[in-house]
C-alpha cells in the first residue's frame, strides 16, 4: 500500500480509527459474500498501516542516528518511534 509522505503519529492515528471503524461497521454487515470481503479489505487496510519505528523515520540517518536528536535512539525508542516519527515510505 502507497501512503502520502507526510504520514505522523497524529496522522497514522487518525487512519487506525477511520480503519478500525470501517473494520467494525463489515463486521456488523448481515451479507454474508459482501460482508466477508469488506472484514478482509478492511482487516488488510489496518495490517498494512506503517509501525512507528526508527528504520522507517525520514529522520534516520546513517549508521542508526537520528537526525533530530543528533545520536542513536535507545532500544526502545529505535523499535517504536518517537513523537517526532514521519513515515519515509522508502520500501527497504
């Protein structure tokens, strides 16, 4: 799935909600073809969301530094993000 470049948190957020609703309301359909194609849309809409991590942040330069922070993000920080997280959409 292609996203826009300036994909943030807040944005990320929003699009988990608006995909979780849309997820919800196929999951409520009483049509049972169309109802097992939208859960199966929507469910795949969801997976394919980018995870907030260093190694997809535009942010992130070589050797594992942060651009913003000016040195290598702790453990934790480097596999979840941090509130400054854009997604680079750069597939490797």
């Amino acid at each position: 799935m292609c996203f826009d470049t300036d994909i943030n948190r807040e944005r990320l957020d929003k699009l988990k909600k608006r995909y979780q609703a849309d997820l919800d309301c196929a999951l409520k359909n009483d049509h049972e073809e169309n109802s097992a194609r939208w859960v199966e849309f929507n469910t795949n809409r969801l997976n394919d969301l980018p995870q907030p991590s260093c190694s997809n942040c535009i942010h992130l330069q070589t050797a594992m530094r942060c651009r913003l922070a000016g040195a290598v993000p702790p453990p934790e920080v480097i596999e979840n993000g941090c509130e400054a997280w854009v997604f680079d959409d750069i597939p490797f």
